[in-house]
C-alpha cells in the first residue's frame, strides 16, 4: 500500500467483511452507529452529511420493520419476494435480490448503505462512505483502499484493492466464517458493483452454489457472477484456491 498519503487506517468492521483505507481527504468525519440489528461506519468529508446518513439508515430501517410486520414472509423468504405494497427500501431489496434469484432480506445491508450515500451526496459530500456489516457502498473523489477480511484465510488482511471507480458497491459473503446463512462453503465471495445492494444479493446467490469439488464448485461462481448484469467482478476463495474473474480494482498488499 505505497504511493498514497494516508489519513485514516483500518476501520474495524465485521469479521467477512472489510476494512476501509481512505486516502487524500484531510479532516474526515466518521462515526458508527449501532440501531438494533444495523451496525454502520459512515465516513464524510461534511459532518452534515454523516448526520444525513445515519437519520437515513434509521428511517428506512424502521419502514423496513414496519412493512415486514404486515409481511412476514419478506423476513423468511430464502426466494424472491414482491414488495409493491412496500416503502422504498423494500422495494430495493426485492429487486436486486430478484435479479439473483435469492431472498430481499440478503440485500438488507447494502441496500441502507446505497441510501445512506444517496443522502450524504445530497448534501454535496465528495467522500461518502458507508460501511454495514462488512458491505460497503462508496462514492469519492480519491482512491479508497479496502482491505479484505475473510477469517482464517490465508489471504484475510493480506491482501486489498484499490477503489477508483465510483459509485461502488463491495459486498462479501462467506459460507465458513460470521453468522450469515449461506448454503455454500466458500471462505469469501466478495463482489464488485456501483451498488452495494446488488453487490450484497449477489455475493449470498454466488456463494451458495460454491461448494464440492474446488474447480467445478469456482468455475460455477465465476459464471453466476458475470451472468449478473451490473456485477463487475468478483473474487472467490475455496479450499485454498483464488479466482478472479471481471473487472476488479487493483489488488494491493496490506502491510500490518
């Protein structure tokens, strides 16, 4: 991770997910925020527009809790579910996890964080970055490094990219590591998007079919993910073995 000054380093965020590296911005603004469930990093280069994220997360939040309250099956459904009746945020959920093939609630995390960076640019923000539950939606006028995070992998906390093409979405699932269901048994499907919402359902679609025989098990992740339109690329680890495949930032090496 050399050639760019660095003034915030490693933020801690959940154990598959990531860590942001944010480079170029003096006098960042970052707060986490804790509302039941959600747990989010947001870091800005305007303090209003951290204040604008967080009243975002939480209002959707609760309109999400308050449709699913009437909607049970939104909350269970491991298959596509409409939500035509719902507000904004299940709208978004229930089409992005369409689009895969997998239950709205695998798109929760990114989803928030797409709106939250929706709010934060709205207040004329040029760093808006949202980090919830290891996925992360970003839009920046310099390079952010994101360190990945995939449990006991060798590669976890070795390895990074990059980001120079924004918006961003960054999402990873893991069959092995945190408390995600997933039916598959890969150590980290991380997927590369604009929209972390995309990038959230997508990873859960692809990581479940990543499972038995390594190669057969990656070359099938590999053509699920570059079947989804709008995923731009996607890295896979299984059982010792690394695949990446489409348009992928810049790997860099995490130096501790």
């Amino acid at each position: 991770m050399r050639g760019l000054r660095r003034v915030f380093v490693k933020r801690g965020v959940s154990k598959e997910g990531f860590n942001q590296m944010i480079s170029g911005f003096q006098g960042l603004v970052e707060k986490t925020i804790s509302f039941k469930e959600t747990r989010c990093t947001i870091i800005s280069d305007k303090p209003e527009a951290v204040e604008a994220a967080e009243k975002t997360i939480i209002k959707h939040r609760k309109l999400l809790e308050a449709y699913i309250k009437t909607h049970p099956r939104f909350l269970y459904s491991l298959n596509p579910v409409d939500a035509d009746d719902g507000p904004g945020v299940a709208k978004l959920m229930a089409l992005v996890s369409a689009k895969v093939g997998v239950g709205p609630m695998a798109a929760v995390a990114g989803v928030l964080a797409d709106l939250a960076v929706e709010a934060m640019l709205g207040c004329g923000a040029k760093m808006a970055v949202v980090e919830n539950g290891g996925e992360i939606s970003a839009a920046s006028t310099t390079p952010i490094d994101v360190a990945l995070l995939a449990g006991d992998s060798p590669l976890s906390g070795q390895i990074g990219f990059r980001v120079e093409k924004f918006p961003a979405g960054i999402a990873t699932s893991s069959g092995v590591y945190g408390h995600a269901l997933s039916f598959g048994e890969a150590e980290a499907v991380t997927v590369f998007s604009q929209k972390a919402g995309l990038a959230d359902a997508a990873a859960t679609a692809i990581c479940n079919i990543v499972k038995g025989d390594p190669d057969q098990a990656i070359r099938k992740g590999v053509e699920k993910a570059l079947s989804i339109k709008n995923v731009r690329g996607v890295l896979i680890i299984y059982k010792g073995k690394v695949a990446f495949a489409g348009d992928i930032p810049k790997i860099i090496s995490i130096v501790k």
